[in-house]
C-alpha cells in the first residue's frame, strides 16, 4: 500500500477542474481501487471551506461592482445595446457561486469515503509552532506540515509521497530531507505525482 499525502489545493484543483484535475481524479481513482490510501490533514479540508467563502465573497463584490456600471452605462442610448450583452457576466458570476458550493461538496463526499484524515491534535498544533520557527512557514502551512510529519512518525513502514502545489514555502532542502528520512518524496505537481504514484505501483 502506498500512502498520498495531499492538500487543500488537491482537493481545489479537482472540485474546480483546474489545470491537473485529471490527474488528481486519477489519484483518487486508484486510492478507490484500494492500490493506494490518500490522506489529508483535517485542518486542509476546513481550509478549502474557507478558500470558497472568499472566492464567494470577492464574487459577489465583482459582480456588485460590475451590475452597478452596467446600470450607470444603460442610461446612455450609445451603450445600451453593449450593456444588454454584457448583462449575461453578471450573471454567470453569480450562478457560477452555486456551481462551485456544489462541485466542493460532491468532491469532498467523494474523496472523504476513501480518504485518511489526520486529526488537528494538540501534537500537531504543537508541533507547528515548532515548525513554523524553523522553516519560517506561515500558519497554515506549518499545520498542514506538521500533519504530514506527525502521520509518517506514527511508525507504518510504507513508500509514500506528499504533493503540494506550494513550492514556494516547501522547496527546500531540509524539508525534503525531512521527508525522505520517513521514505516520503516530496512532489509540487499533480502530473508528476501521478506518474510517480503509477511507477511504484507498476501500472
């Protein structure tokens, strides 16, 4: 059994069908054919709530803002016929709050029948702190680390890699070596942490 450690922005890129969701859907897949167990921090799956509630959020101020123009500009004959086509943005802004609430919730109901969640524990949060001294990480990417290090220092001797989207805050060598000391390879693609899943898998 191989263990997947993923994110938050795991489960965004699948919900919201970005650039690599085939490759996330594929991840899931496979840990649904029991080849291998994805495993998520608790504090991830209250984070992407959270990055929706902002993406809503920031929305509905476009779409306030944008309807509030378009309104202005109606009132001139040389724009009307422009407006009216227009109108269909502010629309799609808003349908599109729906759309996404719902894709979240299919996904999350999802990946949560298969998935290994990590408790948000006292070590953990502890830990972070910890954490956040040493590698200069910010709140939340300290928990999401000290999830993942906290999980692999439970002692279950299996091949595994954590794929997160953030290399900014992660690339780093002492991280990586971190990991690679509880035999976890860190990746910072999707792709490739699906190829890299099928090789040690065989397939």
């Amino acid at each position: 059994m191989i263990s997947v450690y993923i994110e938050t922005n795991f489960i965004l890129e699948l919900a919201f069908s970005q650039e690599q969701a085939e490759s996330c859907l594929q991840l899931l897949e496979t840990s649904e054919q029991g080849k291998s167990r994805l495993i998520i921090p608790a504090f991830s799956i209250g984070e992407s709530f959270e990055t929706l509630v902002r993406r809503s959020k920031q929305r509905k101020q476009l779409a306030e803002t944008v309807s509030t123009e378009l309104k202005q500009l109606s009132r001139s004959l040389s724009y009307r016929s422009e407006v009216t086509a227009l109108d269909s943005i502010t629309r799609l802004l808003i349908s599109s709050l729906e759309d996404d609430k719902r894709r979240l919730d299919e996904t999350l109901a999802r990946m949560l029948s298969t998935c290994g969640i990590i408790p948000l524990s006292k070590e953990v949060v502890m830990n972070a702190m910890s954490y956040r001294e040493l590698f200069g990480f910010g709140y939340q990417d300290s928990i999401v680390y000290s999830s993942v290090m906290h999980h692999l220092e439970l002692g279950i001797k299996v091949a595994s890699c954590f794929l997160n989207r953030n290399s900014k805050d992660f690339d780093d060598p002492d991280i990586t070596e971190m990991l690679d000391n509880k035999n976890c390879k860190i990746l910072f693609n999707f792709d490739k942490g699906r190829e890299y899943v099928r090789g040690l898998l065989g397939i």
